[in-house]
C-alpha cells in the first residue's frame, strides 16, 4: 500500500495512507487534504490511483505541481520515493510493503464507514495529527448546515457618491463585477472595465480577484490580485467604493459616503462657487457704474473743427491751445 508523508514549511510531517481511488488536495474545504496556505489553489491537485499504479494531476492551479522538481502538465505517474511540491508543502510517495492489516481490523473498517456522516472515509492518521494545516474532508449533515445558514447573505454595499447606498447580495459561489449587463453586479461607470473583478466565497470566507482591469482592485487603500475580505473591508474599483459586510452582519455606513469622481472636497467646491459669484458680480457692478463711452475718431474731428473756427476768427491764442 501507499502512502503520503506530509511535510509543512516547519519540518512537521503528516502521514496518509492512499486508501482511495482518488484524494483531491486544496486549499478549500471538501477535499480530502485541506492545505491552507495561501499559495495552495482551492482545488489544487488530486492523486489517482488505478489498478496497482499511481498518478498525480494537476487541477489547472495558479502556482502548479512539481515532481522531482519539475513542473508537470496533467497527469503524470507516481513510484515509491517521488516528491510532489504543492505550494509550500513536500509530499512524499512511499510504498509500504511489509503492512498487512488483521482480519478483524479489516472486517471493521465497514462497519466504521457505514456509521460515518461524511461522504468520504476519514483517516485515522489524519485525525491524529496535531497541524493545523492538514485535515481530512467533513462535511456536516444537512442538519447542521442549515441551522448555520445566516439570515442576510454576504454583501456588498456602495460607498461612494455615484452609487450611494446601493446593495448587492453575493448569494452565488462566484459574482463577476463589472461595467456591461452580463455581469453579476453591474457599475456603469467610466472607471470600471467591462469585466473588472469577481468575488468567491471559498467555504465561509470571501475574497476579491482582479480580473487584470485597467484601474485595479484596491482594499484598505492597498492593490490586491486576491485577497481575502473581513468586516469593513473597503473595495475601490476605479471611482467607486463597496464596503464588504459578512453573512448575517449590518454595518453604519452614514459616515463613510465619499466622493471619489471629482477628487474636490465639500469645501473646496462650496469655496470655487463663491469666487465665481465674486467675479460675476464685479463684472455687474463695473458695466452698470462705467462712464460714458468715447469715440476717439469722434473726438479728433471735433478737435479739428474747432481748431479751424479759432484761426478763422484770428483766436491765435486759443488755436494753439
């Protein structure tokens, strides 16, 4: 039979027997091995035993699979001694000749997945490890997933002016957002691109995506290509704002309303308005308080003119004048 040695970042090793046709590693609940650093995608890799052979396949992860140091594409084979590296993790292939299970533990390993609620068997290696990194698939019965189920769902909820006040339910696994109809959320706005990020829910926790926009994903003022969203979280996307409230959660968003198109202060837009006033009014007073208008080509004829009359009447004096 054999089995996976699980080594972490630390040294800690895990053992699991490959007692199934297929174990699927990620980083989400549900799979068999849960490992849950970040660099670990939610459905990584999965092992696949057919017949008396193994094979390792990688899940189209964004960080890959390597085999002895080589990254691989799709399946590839497994023997006694190879090395997978998922992430930070080193999982080790080792055949286990001389085990031979007793007939009595064999006629109660039935017995022991027939009382069991999960889907999948449990592995009692895996049980009794202390990481924290490395557990087996439990899914809760029905049951107890309802009584969990929250009465709001997760939300998003917009912040900034364009969009005040305007709330979006993420009520599926996966919620593009983005400028055009045929996203989830639609925020037609010049600053958002056509498909400009996804929200997933990964179990109970959330994270935004950046799906490669022009302007980015920024939360708390810092640029993200995923991260995980808590209580609060504030999403810029281009000019607008969502504020991220968890399933069954409210948050006061009276304060937090700001305007992010035209990058001008209350103030300051009240402070242009009255200046503008000002010079509108200046320019009133001055035409209706202005003196009469002087023709200058007007003025130098009747200069001439009157120059003429002085020397006619021998006024010499006031013709020089």
């Amino acid at each position: 039979m054999y089995k996976l040695i699980i080594e972490d970042d630390e040294g800690k090793t895990t053992p699991v027997p490959i007692i199934r046709d297929e174990i699927t590693i990620g980083r989400k609940e549900g799979n068999t091995i849960r490992l849950t650093e970040r660099n670990v995608s939610r459905r990584h890799a999965r092992i696949i035993r057919q017949n008396s052979a193994l094979y390792v396949e990688d899940l189209q992860s964004y960080n890959g699979v390597k085999v002895n140091n080589e990254r691989i594409q799709g399946k590839v084979p497994l023997g006694d001694g190879d090395v997978i590296v998922i992430g930070d993790y080193r999982l080790s292939i080792k055949q286990d000749k001389a085990e031979a299970k007793p007939p009595a533990a064999a006629a109660q390993a039935p017995q022991a997945a027939a009382a069991s609620n999960a889907p999948t068997v449990a592995n009692p290696a895996l049980q009794a490890s202390a990481a924290p990194t490395v557990q087996a698939a439990n899914v809760p019965p029905p049951a107890a997933q309802a009584a969990k189920s929250p009465e709001k769902p997760a939300r998003l909820i917009v912040v900034s002016s364009n969009f005040a006040r305007q709330e979006f339910p993420l009520e599926k696994a996966a919620m593009v957002i983005g400028r055009t109809d045929d996203n989830d959320i639609v925020l037609n706005h010049r600053s958002i691109s056509r498909h400009h990020a996804k929200i997933v829910r990964e179990g109970d926790h959330f994270h935004v995506v950046d799906l490669q926009s022009a302007n980015g994903v920024r939360v708390n003022g810092e640029d993200y290509n995923k991260v995980e969203l808590r209580k609060g979280d504030q999403i810029d996307l281009g000019h607008v704002r969502l504020i991220f409230v968890p399933p069954g959660q409210d948050i006061d968003i009276r304060d937090k309303i700001v305007d992010l198109d035209g990058g001008r202060s209350p103030a300051m837009t009240i402070g242009m308005v009255v200046l503008l006033l000002a010079i509108v009014g200046g320019g009133i007073y001055w035409f209706l308080n202005r003196g009469p208008s002087v023709d200058p080509e007007s003025e130098a004829a009747k200069t001439l003119i009157d120059v003429e009359s002085d020397i006619q009447a021998k006024r010499w004096n006031d013709a020089v004048d």
